[in-house]
C-alpha cells in the first residue's frame, strides 16, 4: 500500500510513502440493527405544503435601491480620503 504526501519545505514537494505492515480485523463485520434495515427499505416521507395565500409584496423594488445607493454614493463622495 502506498499514500501519495505533498508538503511545503520551503517549496512544494510531493514524496510517495510505501507501507508494508499488515492490518489484521478482528470479529466480523458489524450488521445494521433492523431498524436501520426498516428505515432503508422504507419510502421517505415527503409533506408538500401549500403556497401561502398573500405572497409578500417588495416595499419600492429596484427604485428603492437605486435611490439607496445614489444616498451612498453621495455620502461616499463626503467622506475624506485616508490613503495617500
């Protein structure tokens, strides 16, 4: 088995590291309790709920922001400038 690294000494370097050591597991693998085999079988449950009666109207829309960002740029232009 081999873990390709990469890491920064100075500069990028990639090195390849073999592993020779075996891994030996121990008992058999684990089974999932029936509850979880249930659960996975089972359809999901989707609710679909319905729109809302009123839908929320927008307070001015895109001439609320353009005048919004005209007072900005206003204030913009008032503030000093701090960097040579």
């Amino acid at each position: 088995m081999s873990v390709d690294l990469a890491y920064f000494d100075g500069k990028v370097k990639q090195d390849r590291y073999y592993f020779s050591e075996k891994i030996d597991v121990l008992g058999p693998p684990a089974q999932p309790s029936e509850s979880d085999l249930l659960r996975s079988k089972s359809e999901p449950k989707i609710e679909v709920e319905p729109p809302p009666e009123e839908v929320p109207t927008k307070s001015g829309g895109l001439v609320f922001f353009l005048i919004a960002a005209g007072v900005a740029a206003f204030f913009m232009v008032l503030t000093p400038c701090v960097f040579p």
